[in-house]
C-alpha cells in the first residue's frame, strides 16, 4: 500500500501535472516546427532515395516506373519512421526542490518541464517513451499524462540502468552535483548497455555562482549537515573552481563514455535546451 | 539638569569597551539552504575574518545604552533657583492663614522645592508657620531637610487669621540664616514688627500667590440673600461663582459673581423660592476651599413660609384683621393669601386664621394638615364661641369678656410676665392692654383632644391670652384677642412681632434659647471649609459675644448651639480683607514658577527602549527574518484597527439624490428668500417626511428646495408654497406651477396667518392675491370632513398647523381628467411650523394654542396631504364602500 506521504504527494503533483502538461507542450510546440525526419533508409512511408538493385534485393522491391526511364533497375527506398524508445529519469532528490528565487521555477520542476516536453514532442514523432525503472511503454497522444503521473515522486541518488530496452536512448536529468566516483559508476553501468545516454544538468544561478554576502550559515538539503562561513565573498572564488572541477570531471566522463551532456541554468528558456536535446536525440539516433 | 545619582555617569566609561565588544562579535548569522553543500563543506578549513556588524547598528546601540545609563542616574530639569543666598540654616516661613487655604497645594509645592534644594545644598531648615495657635508659636529648630518633610506634608490651613506678632516673637530665636517666606497676602495688624524682624534674620526671598485672598460674607433680606465677596485687588478682573449648597452637599443655586480689575468688592444676588432658601446652609466661593470663602447660613437667613387666610374685609388698612399680621409677619416670613384649598397646596409653616371659623370642608382640611404637623394660628373674634369649636386649643366659654369700656367696672388689663414657653425672655411692655377677649375653661381638654391646653401668655389676672394645645403632630395657637386693634393694642406693639416670631421659629423646629446661656461649638469649619468636630480648644459662647468675637483658636467659625438653635458664626461678618506690602528689600517670586521639576529619567529610559526595539527590527531585517516578523506583528495589530474601522464607518452619507431627484421620493419647497422661512419649511418639511416614513408605508427623502420656472418641478408629488410678505409673481414662476398643476402636482399654499384674519402674519393676505396673479387657481370650496384629503389616511375633522381655525381651501369641482384631485390647496395654518422638528426630534415652534393633541393633528393632516399627493383619489374609492354596506344591513 502507498504511503500516505506519498499519496499526499501524488496528489500534489497530480494537481500541478496539467499547468506542467501545457507548458510542456506548449514548450514542444515551440520546438517541433524545426524538426525533421530520421534521414535514414527504413520502414517507412515517406519516399527517401532511389538506389540501383543489387543481388540480394527482393524482387518486389524494384520500382518499375523509375526503372523504366532508364536502363538499370532500382529500388525505392523508404524512410525509417520505426519508432523508437527513449527512456526517462529525472532527479527527484530534496536537492533539486530547490530555487534560489521566487522568479525562478524550482530545479525539479525545470527538469520535470524539459523531461515531459521532451516526452510530447517524442509522441509527436510517434516515438514510444519509457520511465527508467518502471515496466510500462507510454506512447500516442494520452501517453503524456501517464508518463507524467507514472515518473516517480522521490527518488535517491543516481538511476539504475534496469529495464533499459536495448537500443534505445535514455536522457536522465538531474543536477550530478554527487562525488565524481558516483557519476562514474554509474555512467559505466550505463555504458556496458547498449544504449546511447544523453545527461541534462539543471543548476541554479545561484549554485553557479554563489551571490551571498556577509556571514552566512549554509544548511544543506539532504541531511549533508551544516556549515559557517564567515564571510562569502571571500570563498566565492574558491567555490567556483570547485564547482568548475566538478562539472569538467563530469564532462570528461561524458566525452569518455561518448554519452552527451548538456547544462541548462533555470534562469534560461526551456526551450533552447530542449532543441539542443532533440538535436542530440536525433544525432544519437543517427549515429547508430 | 541635576542628576540624582551623578555616581552612575561614570559608567559612560564602559562605553568605548562596549564598542570594542559590539565590534569585535560578529553578528549572528543568515541562514541559508543550499543544495551544493558538498562543495561548500569542502571549502570549510579555511580560515577567514568574518564580517562585521555595519557601524550604525553599532552607533544604534550605543546610544542606546548611553541613553540607559543617563536614564537611570536620575536626571531632573528645573527645580528651583540656584544656590540658597546667604550662611546659615534656611528658615521656611509658612502663612497658614485662613487666605492661604485656596492655594494650600501649590504652597506645600513650593515648600517642598525649597527642602529639595537646602537637601541638594546640604543647609539646615527650621519650620515657622504663622497662623494663630493658643500656645505660643515656636519654630522647629533647624534639622536635616529630610526631617522636616513629614511635617512640612502635616501641616494645615487654618481657618482663622495670622498671628504676625507671636511669629515675630519667634522668629528672633533663631539663628541668622536667609528666609523664605511663603506669604498669604493678607495684612495684619503687626506686620511692621514682624517685617522688621524677618529682614533681621538675612537675605529674605517672599513667594506670593497668583489667586487673590477671598472673603464671603452674605445678607439677607426678604428678595433674597446677597452675597458679598471682598478681595485683594488684582489687575485682572476675575469671575467667580458663589454656589448654595444645602447641609448635605447638593448644590441649589449659583451665582457669578464679577470681580473687576482693582476692585476690592462685588456682590450677586441670589433669589429662590423660599422652600429652597430654607434648605440652604451655606454659601461658598467654588473653586477657592479655605475657611474664608465658606459663608454659613442659620435661621436669621431663612423665611418661613405663612399661609394667613383671607375673609371679607380682612384686607382693609388698620382695621383689618389682616394688616396687622402682616405687617408683623412680613421682616422674616414670607406670607401667603389665599382659601384653604391653595394654602395647603404648598408646604407651610403656619396657617394663620384671623377672625374665621373653619367648618365643614376646609375644617377636615385644615384638622388633617394640622395632625400632620402643621402649625394652626388663630385670632379670637365675634364670632367666636358661637360657632362650632373645633380647632381651638381649649373649650370656649360662650361670650367674652368686656375689660374696661363705659358699662364695666374693670380697667383693660395688662399682661403678666411670660410663664415659660415660647415666649420666655420677651419683655412685657406696659403699653399694651386687653380690653376685651373669649375665655376658656380652665383645665378642660377641647372634644378630640387628648389634653388641655397649655397657656403661653396671661393676663395679669391669670386668665390665658394665648393658649396652644397639640393636635396629633401640630399644634393649634389661639390668641384670645383679635388680630386688629379692637380688643386689645396687642397687634399694634412690637411684643406682638416677637410673638409671633417665636411662634413662626417654633414651627420650624427651632427652639429659641435664652439670650444668656452660653452656646458650645457643634461644628466647625476646618481650614478648607468643611465642617467637622470642634478642634480642641474651642470654647462656648453667648449670643451677644457671637456677634463681636473675632475668630480665633478659642473660637472657630462654625455652628454653635443646641440642635435646635443653631447660630453660625463666620469669617466673612468679623474678618476684613487688605492687602500686604511685601517684606521691604524681600525678592518676590512666584509660587507656581520656582517650583517645578521636571524628571527626565523615566523619557530618557523611553528614548532607549525604542532604539532598542528599532535595532531589533533592523537586525532582523539583516538576518532576513524581518518579513515573518513583521508579517506576524501586522497580523496581531492591525486586525482589531481593521475591525474598528468597519464598524466605525459612518452609517448615512450625505444624501446625494438631490442631484438626481428621481431616485427618490421627495416633498419640495418653493424658495421664497427669506431665509428664516425656507430653513422652517426645509425642517418642516423633513419632520413631516420622517413622521410619514415611520408610520406609513411611504418612504420619503430628504426634502428639495425648488425654484419654480429654474428647477424642474415634476419629479415632486407635493410642493409647498409659504407666502412671505414680499411674495410676488414672475412669469417663468407662475406658468411653470400652471405647468405643475396641469400635470397632475398639488401646490399647498400657506400664508402662514392663522385664523384670526391672518394676524401671525401680516401682509400675506396680500401677497397672496400678488403671487397668484397668473395662477389657473379653480373655483375653490371649504375642506370638509367629506372630502377625501380629510380621510386619505387618518380620518380628520379640523386641519390645525401652528395655529388654527383659518379654513383650509380645496377644488370645489371633481375634475375626472386630474383624477378628481385638487391641484391647489390653501390655508393659513402654517403647518411647516407645527411639523418642524431639530436634529433630535425635537419641535421648534410650540402649536398656538396649544396643547399636544394640535401638534399630532398637524401631522396628521400633513399625513393625509402626502397620501393624497402619492395615492389620489383613491380613498375615495374606498369611501362608499361602508355607506354601500350599511344600506344593506337596513
């Protein structure tokens, strides 16, 4: 039986999930207008290219009429509309219920946005999507709000490639602020499966760049206890080359791994990230 | 400023290290979530100079605790002149006179600012006062201040003057020291010596009061009581106000009283019913308590009031049975005439009945006001002894006795020495015979009563002149002679005005004492003026001393006597008021000025606690908590501010649908001009509008002026016209009432006369006829009782306003196409006035000639007007309807 915690927070997300559905697919429509086709040969129905016959090619495959007009024989080839899956998981850690602001939306609720506008413009293009960890295949046009009230409520450090169907792509966002050694294990989970990963990093301005002053007692989210600086301005430089290294050692596992990484600062649109993502989907696709 | 502690002033040394302190801590930190906390924890072993808490929050606190430590060592502005002029112990030279009782507060002021500053000097005080004692007067001899402040907080006005000899007596004693004198004002007889005996001593400085010494003495005479107040001269003229007051403390009477710039004098007069003046017992200055301004009022003051019944000829001069009475009744007794019925109406003393029986229905009358404790006077005459004797002291012989004349033998007798009675101690003129008088038979009680009589005057041969018996709570006094001069001279003497003084200070209760016997002091008057117990050493004195002893310690002013013969005894008939001349070479101060100390601590302390709390809210804001702090205090405060001000909010704005009279339903005036016509019309009106709003179902607003031919007349059912005496008709006024009454609206016009040929108010008959010149007025009629206006809502007879009788006009015909309504309606009643009502509710002119029911009818009528107006001849529909029914029953 679900705790009531957990109900309660259901429902909570349940009511916010309509306002998040339309921004998500308002978010995608604003994007789906620059998308196109997959470009490759496949099952399909859109016309791709006319190539010559080989031996091996059935012959059922030829098409006569471009045959005709010329001495050789040739096949028509359709393009790949095959849908296929991608996979989803989105840090749902305290850490990310966060904002340094009222202005700006919490980092969850930012990585929630980009990961369901990221689900409708995948349903728009006939893809089928999937939560990382839970069982069920979400697709077509109600597949959006399933997916949004099946992502998980809360979740506990970093993803567990399970029921990550092979060949297919899986996008986790979070904002990997974990100890390097965590990111890696994980990314090489990942990577002893066939599937190609894409990592979006949500982070606050104000994570980036620390814009407090005087004395300040930092108190961290999960427990990680707490911590007296005496004076801010003094340890900023030293925060951000922290956070510099951080974020290069991720990038470094990334680009050893060949798993793409984004970062996307909640004072930023959506939407360009999200184009940036779909690019690399398509890119990733592609390159298979 | 003097400081209290100036010791603590040294703490401000604290506050540099204070400051180092404040500096030196860092302020408490803000708090912050933060999701990267593994990076900053990481960061942590650095050390790092923390910041600092921002140098106005540190100024803030200092002062503020600068502000503290100045608080709490006491600090105080004003407080007196500076240094005490010359060496030695300060003499405090006190007047307790009965003049300084007014003031007395301010005096102990300035006493007790004097002991604060020889306290602050360290110098030695010795107390003089100066009022007279019975002992000797002796200084307290200089002590510590601290000493004598108890003493100084004991001590009294006395109610009796100064004894500036003894005190100078004193004075001489004392070591030489400065002086300060805290002066009444009031001279005496040896102010030279005592003057010259202060200026001995040292430096003297003389502290004088702002009010002036009051003394009140009063008069009285048959109109009433005269009150004088004497006074020091003052260059400002002063009003005061002398109040009666009865012997429990209610206040009867006031009277202001002028005291102009310079003038040492004034009076007022005091004139009540003298059942008022009897319950005075005294007379006093308000706001001035002191001995002097206390005026006690015994039986001299008081007139009793004498019923003297009148009979045929009872009023002729010199040989009627009344003048005589009168004449000597009249110096301290207020008389009445009048029959039985009106005497007894009001309360009485005596009932005097020269010469008359008293049967049937005014004997019942008379016999139960006298078994209630009335005083029954009466006058023996021819016909006495013939009729019924009730009422007499004792039964009478029939017939009287003749005392000389030319058929007898005797001598007209005089009268013997009064036995002990009433009039006891009256001299016994030999002037006065009795030559005729009834005789009683001794020693037999009258029918009814329970004992004889008794005798209060003889004749030489021991027959009763007078005889009194009591009858139930009153006694029944008959003189055995008439009241003229027929029988006897008695009337004509001036025993016969003491006699009958006694008897009238015997109705009162009060019994007359021997001139002789010493009268105790019952109560006296204290030093502010209130009666209490004699002081000890009071001693008694006789009637006569009383008028020539000078009050003193022996002898107080007050109430001396017995119970029943009280005799005051007061400042204002013994005591005169001059001003003195201040002690040469003294310097003159103010009493009010030298003494006020001011104590700053307490605001000092205040001061802090605010910047205290400022740099409670500042800190907060810093920290970032200030929003949930605030948002809570606005929570706590403002809620009861809010609910406040929605209940406090006003109920009825102005009424603005005078801007657009559709809105509402109003009655109009015309404006005529004059100003006092139209505010009575506007209150009227709206007095008729609130009458017909509580007691109909119509409601009405507030009512419009309207300006007929400029204001657009037909939004208003009815508009009243008050013809004024400049009334006259304009041709756009005239056709935009045709225009009116065309249209359905009725003009009620009111020339405001009355009904005697419009006496009220001349001229507007006249007017009238001028403003109607183009008016399509139609053939007119009396309103009867059959016409609808008489039954559209109360069923009226007469039609009064203000006044009444003047006839009311009406249509005569039914005019089918204006709904048989009368356009026009005329009268002189001016029932604006009869409706007229203030903002309380309250009518402003009374109805002519008056009486409640004119002023209901008035509204009724005007009830009726406005039915008829909204609901025209609809009543008269209604009307045949009980005729239609009664015919059927028949």
């Amino acid at each position: 039986m679900p705790q009531p915690k957990l109900i309660a927070q259901a429902e909570a997300s349940g009511a916010r999930l309509p306002p998040l559905l339309v921004a998500a697919t308002r978010v995608a429509s604003t994007v789906a207008q620059g998308v196109h086709g997959r470009r490759r040969v496949g099952v399909g129905d859109t016309f791709w290219q006319y190539r010559p016959f080989v031996e091996g090619d059935a012959q059922t495959r030829i098409d006569w009429r471009r045959s005709a007009r010329s001495d050789r024989l040739y096949v028509r080839d359709m393009e790949w509309e095959a849908a296929q899956t991608v996979c989803l998981w989105r840090d749902a850690s305290p850490s990310m219920a966060w904002r340094s602001g009222k202005t700006l939306p919490e980092k969850r609720e930012r990585a929630e946005l980009l990961a369901l506008a990221l689900a409708a413009l995948l349903f728009r293009a006939g893809e089928q999507v999937r939560a990382i960890g839970l069982p069920r295949t979400f697709s077509g046009r109600g597949g959006l709000a399933s997916l949004a009230a099946a992502l998980p409520l809360s979740s506990e450090g970093l993803p567990e490639p399970r029921r990550v169907p092979a060949h297919s792509q899986a996008v986790l966002f979070g904002d990997f602020l974990a100890p390097l050694s965590e990111i890696r294990a994980c990314l090489e989970a990942f990577g002893a499966l066939p599937v190609r990963l894409h990592l979006v990093q949500v982070l606050d301005p104000a994570e980036m760049s620390l814009p407090y002053e005087g004395r300040v007692r930092f108190i961290g989210l999960e427990q990680e206890g707490e911590a007296l600086i005496p004076r801010v301005s003094g340890v900023r430089a030293e925060y951000a080359s922290a956070l510099d290294a951080q974020l290069t050692g991720l990038r470094s596992l990334c680009a050893a791994a060949g798993f793409s990484l984004s970062l996307h600062r909640t004072d930023h649109s959506p939407e360009t990230a999200l184009l940036a993502l779909f690019m690399a989907l398509d890119a990733g696709a592609r390159r298979r | 400023m003097m400081f209290a502690t100036p010791a603590l002033l040294l703490a401000l040394l604290l506050l540099p290290l204070l400051w180092w302190l404040l500096r030196a801590t860092p302020p408490a930190p803000r708090l912050q979530r933060f999701p990267a906390m593994r990076l900053l924890a990481a960061l942590r072993p650095r050390e790092e100079t923390p910041a600092r808490t921002p140098w106005w929050l540190l100024a803030l606190r200092l002062a503020a605790a600068a502000l503290i430590i100045v608080g709490l060592a006491g600090p105080t502005l004003g407080g007196g002149g500076g240094k005490l002029p010359g060496r030695g112990p300060l003499l405090l030279l006190i007047d307790t006179g009965f003049a300084a009782g007014p003031d007395w507060p301010a005096r102990l002021a300035a006493a007790n600012s004097l002991l604060d500053q020889a306290e602050r000097q360290s110098r030695e005080v010795a107390l003089l006062t100066t009022g007279a004692a019975i002992l000797p007067l002796r200084a307290a001899a200089p002590q510590p201040a601290a000493l004598l402040r108890p003493r100084v907080a004991a001590l009294a006005p006395l109610p009796w003057g100064t004894d500036r000899r003894a005190a100078a007596a004193a004075i001489t004693l004392l070591p030489v020291g400065p002086t300060a004198y805290i002066a009444d004002g009031v001279a005496g007889p040896d102010d030279a010596a005592f003057a010259k005996a202060v200026q001995a001593r040292g430096p003297v400085t003389e502290l004088r009061g702002t009010l002036p010494a009051r003394i009140l003495s009063v008069t009285a005479s048959p109109a009433g009581l005269t009150a004088h107040v004497a006074a020091t001269p003052e260059r400002a003229p002063r009003t005061e106000q002398i109040i009666g007051e009865t012997g429990d403390g209610h206040a009867l009477a006031s009277a202001p009283v002028l005291l102009g710039a310079g003038a040492t004098q004034a009076e007022a007069r005091m004139s009540l019913p003298s059942e008022l003046r009897n319950q005075l017992a005294s007379l006093r200055l308000a706001k001035a308590p002191g001995a002097g301004s206390v005026f006690l009022l015994d039986e001299a003051a008081r007139r009793r009031p004498v019923g003297v019944l009148i009979a045929s000829g009872a009023e002729t001069p010199l040989l009627g049975a009344d003048f005589y009475v009168e004449r000597a009744l009249s110096p301290y007794a207020e008389i009445r005439h009048g029959d039985v019925a009106t005497l007894l109406a009001r309360p009485l003393s005596i009932l005097v009945a020269p010469d008359r029986t008293l049967s049937g229905e005014d004997g019942d009358r008379v016999d139960a006001w006298v078994r209630q404790g009335g005083y029954l006077v009466r006058f023996a005459g021819p016909d006495m002894g013939a009729e019924t004797q009730d009422l007499l002291p004792e039964k009478l012989l029939e017939g009287d006795r003749q005392l000389g004349g030319a058929l007898s033998w005797s001598q007209p007798q005089h009268l013997a020495p009064f036995p002990s009675g009433p009039f006891a101690g009256l001299a016994v003129s030999d002037e006065v015979t009795v030559s005729r008088q009834v005789l009683a038979e001794p020693g037999v009680a009258q029918s009814g009563f329970e004992k004889a009589g008794q005798t209060w005057a003889k004749l030489r041969d021991g027959t009763p002149l007078v005889t009194a018996a009591s009858h139930g709570a009153g006694e029944i006094v008959l003189f055995h002679v008439t009241a003229n001069a027929d029988w006897s001279n008695l009337p004509l003497s001036g025993l016969f005005v003491d006699m009958l003084r006694r008897i009238v200070q015997r109705a009162a209760g009060v019994a007359v004492a021997d001139d002789g016997r010493p009268l105790p002091p019952a109560q006296s008057l204290d030093g502010f003026g209130v009666l209490g117990p004699p002081p000890p050493g009071a001693m008694a004195l006789t009637a006569t001393d009383l008028a020539g002893a000078v009050p003193g310690p022996t002898h107080p002013p007050g109430l001396y006597g017995l119970a029943q013969d009280r005799h005051a005894f007061n400042i204002g008939d013994h005591m005169k008021l001059s001003p003195a001349a201040a002690i040469p070479g003294a310097t003159l101060q103010e009493l009010n000025g030298a003494s006020v100390i001011v104590p700053l601590g307490p605001a000092l302390l205040a001061l802090a606690l605010l910047l205290l709390g400022a740099d409670l809210l500042l800190t907060l804001r810093l920290r970032g908590l200030l929003r949930p702090a605030i948002a809570a205090l606005l929570l706590a405060g403002f809620i009861p501010v809010a609910h406040a001000q929605s209940q406090g909010q006003s109920q009825s704005g102005p009424d603005a649908s005078h801007e657009s009279p559709a809105l509402a339903t109003h009655l109009a005036y015309v404006v005529t001009g004059d100003a006092t016509v139209d505010s009575v019309s506007k209150s009227g009106l709206s007095g008729l509008s609130d009458y017909v709003n509580d007691h109909t179902a119509a409601v009405l607003a507030s009512p419009a002026p309207v300006v007929p031919g400029h204001d657009d007349l037909s939004f208003y059912p009815l508009l009243y016209w008050p013809i004024t005496a400049a009334a006259a008709a304009a041709p756009a006024f005239t056709s935009a009432l045709n225009d009116y009454m065309r249209h359905g609206g009725i003009v009620l016009i009111d020339t405001r006369g009355g009904g005697a040929d419009g006496a009220f108010a001349p001229g507007t008959d006249a007017a009238l006829k001028r403003a109607s010149a183009g008016l399509d007025v139609p053939t007119l009629s009396p309103l009867t009782n059959a016409h609808v206006l008489a039954r559209a809502f109360y069923l009226l007879s007469e039609f009064p306003g203000r006044y009444e009788g003047a006839t009311v006009w009406v249509q005569q015909d039914q005019d089918r196409s204006n709904d048989s309504v009368s356009p026009v309606i005329i009268g002189a009643n001016d029932w604006a006035a009869a409706w007229a009502t203030d903002e309380d509710g309250r009518p402003l002119f009374a109805t002519i000639p008056g009486g409640p029911r004119q002023r209901l009818l008035a509204y009724r009528f005007g009830v009726n007007l406005v039915m008829y107006a909204l609901t025209g001849n609809y009543k008269g529909d209604q009307v045949h309807v009980p005729a239609i029914l009664q015919r059927l029953g028949q």
